[in-house]
C-alpha cells in the first residue's frame, strides 16, 4: 500500500456541503449497544455456535483507523499516518471504510440468513479498494473557511454506502441502508457485515455498531 499522505483542500462552500460530519437530531431512536463479552468497545457480542457477533467502535475521531480482524476477534486503533497492523480484515474511520485486499458485495437483505451462497454471486459484482484524495477527513478545524485536510488513503465505496448521509439540507439526514454486505476475503473466506448503528444512546455520532457473520457458509 502506498505510504499515506496528507492532502490540503480549499473548496469553499461546495466542500462544506460534502461533509458527512454534522451530528443529526436522531437522539433516542436507537438502541444502546449492550456487551456480552464485558468489554465497552471492540467484540462486544461473540456467539461462537452461530458464529454471529456484534462490534462497537468509537470512531468519533477523525484522525485514526480502526483495524478489525475477524480471525482474532481484535480492533487496533492506529493513526491515520500509522502502518496498519499486520493482519486485519476491514477498517472503519468515521463512516469510511477500507479492505485488508477483499472485495465486497452489497446484498438486497438485511438479513444474515436471506444471504445467497457466496458462490453464486457472480465475480463482477465484487467491488475492491480505490485509492481517494478527497474522501478521508482528518482536519475540520478550518471547515468555516472552506479548508478541510484529508488523507490519501484506500477507502471501499461499496461498504460505505452502510450509511448515506444527506448534506443537501442541514442538518444532514443520515440514513442507514440496513443491508447485509459481503466481504471476500483474501484468503478466500467470506464475512458478512451490517451496519446496525452510527451514534450513541447520546446522539453523538461516531459510535459505530456492526453486526457480523463469519464465516459465512
């Protein structure tokens, strides 16, 4: 992977309009992520008979990634200008996410059990990491100037349509797809992910909560 760098943007109000960075009005709509396994943060449900679990992550911070391996049921949490770690399956900053060399599918379901076998999904319809310039926010300190900085980086535009964000009116509308996304993994497994929340009991947006599948069989 390319090292990272780190790109300055001046696109006056235009790219205030693109930011999926304000918190919305949705407090007390959702449901508190509850823990299973004692943990605040990272695998917070493991249900190994099912091979389903939950994960939650406060990604509020605009500078990190977050790592998850789903092999080792771990989240590392690095800086966006770190290395990623040696072994991970997907990352999550913010609302964006990027791939450890998968592809991913999004399904017509929100359902883990509607999902078709994975070899049926014909190969085309795949999508991998793209490299973006504009996409990873890590500066918005500046934003009322029209100045934001982003990072180079990959990032997957098919698992981060989990959660549109509307920056035509303001507040933003933030609308969950509810769907059911298929990662191919590279060594040929596959996982299931939804994104079943992005804020907390507070409102406070960030706070992501990923129900999982994996493998799938």
């Amino acid at each position: 992977m390319k090292g990272k760098q780190l790109r300055l943007l001046v696109s006056g109000a235009a790219c205030l309009l693109s930011l999926p960075a304000c918190n919305g009005i949705f407090g007390g709509i959702y449901d508190e992520p509850t823990s299973a396994t004692g943990s605040e943060f990272g695998f917070i449900v493991i249900d190994e008979q099912t091979r389903t679990g939950r994960i939650y992550i406060d990604a509020t911070d605009y500078t990190e990634w977050h790592y998850v391996d789903l092999h080792a049921k771990t989240v590392t949490t690095s800086p966006v200008s770190a290395e990623a770690p040696a072994a991970w399956d997907f990352a999550v900053h913010r609302y964006d996410t990027k791939t450890n060399g998968a592809t991913v599918w999004e399904s017509t379901t929100e359902e883990f059990g509607s999902l078709p076998a994975p070899e049926t999904v014909p190969d085309g319809e795949f999508v991998a990491d793209e490299w973006t310039t504009d996409r990873i926010t890590v500066d918005m300190s500046q934003m009322m100037d029209g100045i934001i900085l982003y990072a180079e980086d990959y990032w997957n535009p098919c698992l981060s349509r989990w959660l549109d964000v509307d920056t035509s009116t303001m507040p933003p509308i933030y609308t969950l797809s509810g769907r059911v996304y298929l990662l191919r993994l590279t060594d040929g497994t596959f996982a299931a992910l939804r994104l079943r929340n992005f804020m907390d009991d507070a409102a406070v947006k960030g706070y992501m909560t990923i129900d999982y599948l994996y493998p799938v069989q």
